[in-house]
C-alpha cells in the first residue's frame, strides 16, 4: 500500500479499523470456543485437582510429622 496523501491516510486507517474489528471478532469467538471446551472437561480437571490437593496434603502430613529427620 502506498500513501501519498490524506486521502490515502484516510482509506488506510479505515482498513486499519475494518481489520481491527475483524480480528477481535476472531478473538471473541476463540474465547467461546475454549470457555466451552473448559466447561465441558470442568468435571475431569475436579477430579484430578482434586487427587493433587491430596497427595499434596499427604506429603506436608508427611513433612509435618517427619521434621525432625530432615534436621540430620
């Protein structure tokens, strides 16, 4: 694209808004499509942040009551 006057600035920056829009569009809809896909494996990532919560829970227990080891 070449510009050579104001009117050309002008032809460009309404391009510039034209594709502006037409990439957020995109954006909005990406946005959707991963809040469904999140939504809809909700349950799988419960289950599995839940085991972590645990095990990690057991290792602090762990830790907590072992801590006297860990001086030697």
């Amino acid at each position: 694209m070449q510009i050579n006057s104001f009117e050309d600035v002008n032809l460009a920056l309404k391009k510039v808004a034209e594709l502006s829009v037409k990439i957020e569009k995109i954006n909005g809809e990406v946005t959707l499509a991963c809040n469904e896909i999140k939504e809809a494996r909700a349950g799988e990532i419960k289950v599995l942040s839940d085991e972590l919560g645990y095990i990690e829970q057991c290792i602090t227990t762990f830790c907590e009551n072992n801590k006297h080891e860990f001086a030697e």
